[in-house]
C-alpha cells in the first residue's frame, strides 16, 4: 500500500488527471465544496471530464467554474438545478454538456457500493419513473426494485477539516456529506484540508475516513465563498 501523500500546493495535488477522467467532487451546494482543488484542476487543464457532484454548481465558484471553463463532458448529480445554477442551464440548453439525473439517495449509495466492492443492488427508488427506464427490475417480497451499478471515480476531490500525516481524516460539521463515500469509492482520492496534524494527535474514534482510502492530501488557507444570486 502506497503512503499517503502530504503536499505542498494544490496543484501538486491534482497533477496527472487525465483528460476523460471520472472525478467525485464532494459538497452539497457550497458546504464541503473542495474549492482550492477545483481551481487548480482548472490550471492542470484536464477536458472531457465526467463529473458526479450532488449538485452542478453553484454561481460561478467552485465546480460552476470549472463547467464555464468547458472542461466537463457530463454530469451526474441529483440536484442540477437550483435559482444560482445559471451556468451549468446555460451549457445544458445549449447541447454542450450532458446530464444524469440519480436520486439522492442513489447517488450516495452507488459510490457506497464500489468502495465496498458490491457488483450491483436493487433499489426501490425511481421505480416507474423515467429514471428507470431501460433499468432490470425485480419483484422482491410483493415489491418492484430497480438496478443500480456502483458509481466509481478515477479521482475524488473532497474537502475535510483536518489530517494526520498518515492521511487519516476528520470533517466537520456537515461538510463531511458525500466525503467518506467518495473517498472510499475513487482509484485516486485527493483530499484538502484546513490542517495537517502530527500522527498521533488525533483521536482514532473519531477519524471518518481512514488513510486507506487517501492518496494525496494538502492543507489550504481557510477562505470563505459566495455566490451571485440568480440571472
């Protein structure tokens, strides 16, 4: 097992993205949003992404930056419309990107199965609506359930509160949302923090995502984000 990473600069972080590559990029709306790797992932140049976010942007920070700068192909996500998602509809309307719609739920539970190398599940949500067309279904005990693949990315960028050296990682609050899931999930997990801490000084009880799962991990200036309202 290779040794967690602990860089320099974000931009270290996210050399060797390939153009194609499947990125996780944790957050709900703004809370966790891995803003500092996302900008850099910006600078490194990778194109023909394919992104699976909860959501698809928010104004023009964070993932709706990286979608202005044409670098994604499609996106999955459950939410991709909200009154500040003005740059991913414009780029949608306009046939430059592509979308897939998974239910919350689904979504968390897809990149749950293939960090726990499950093959496929059947799941009752979206039965009979048109995300389930084209799916297998299956009667279970008087019941219809739709099958779900795993979700699993080539890279994950996600954002927590702190790491040890080894690349255990804390979160906090609320920030932590689909991080552990996609940490778990991705070939590569890239992780940026607030700090990076000696081992040993945080609590094992309390570490989420344990430096398995971790591959790079580089510690940013904490800055806060906002978001232009609604075009």
């Amino acid at each position: 097992m290779a040794r967690t990473a602990v860089l320099d600069t974000v931009d270290e972080a996210v050399a060797g993205i390939e153009d194609g590559s499947t990125v996780l990029v944790g957050g709900f709306g703004l809370a966790g949003m891995p803003f500092d790797l996302i900008d850099a992932l910006i600078r490194q140049g990778a194109r023909d992404l394919t992104i699976v976010s909860n959501n698809a942007g928010n104004g023009d920070v964070g993932l709706a930056a990286l979608l202005q700068a044409g670098r994604v192909r499609k996106v999955l996500c459950s939410f991709p419309r909200q009154s500040d998602s003005y740059v991913f509809d414009g780029l949608y309307r306009s046939g430059e990107i592509e979308l897939e719609v998974v239910p919350q739920g689904n979504l968390a539970e897809r990149m749950r199965a293939a960090g726990a190398g499950i093959g496929a599940f059947f799941c009752p949500t979206a039965v009979g609506t048109p995300l389930a067309e084209g799916k297998e279904t299956r009667v279970i005990d008087g019941r219809e359930y739709v099958l779900e693949y795993p979700i699993k990315g080539d890279y994950a960028l996600i954002s927590a509160h702190t790491a040890d050296r080894l690349g255990n990682v804390v979160y906090r609050k609320t920030a932590r949302n689909f991080g552990p899931v996609m940490a778990a999930a991705a070939t590569t997990t890239i992780v940026q923090v607030s700090n990076v801490v000696e081992t040993g000084t945080l609590d094992p009880e309390a570490v989420v995502t344990p430096s398995i799962y971790v591959d790079r991990v580089v510690a940013v200036e904490q800055r806060h984000y906002t978001v232009q309202g609604a075009r």
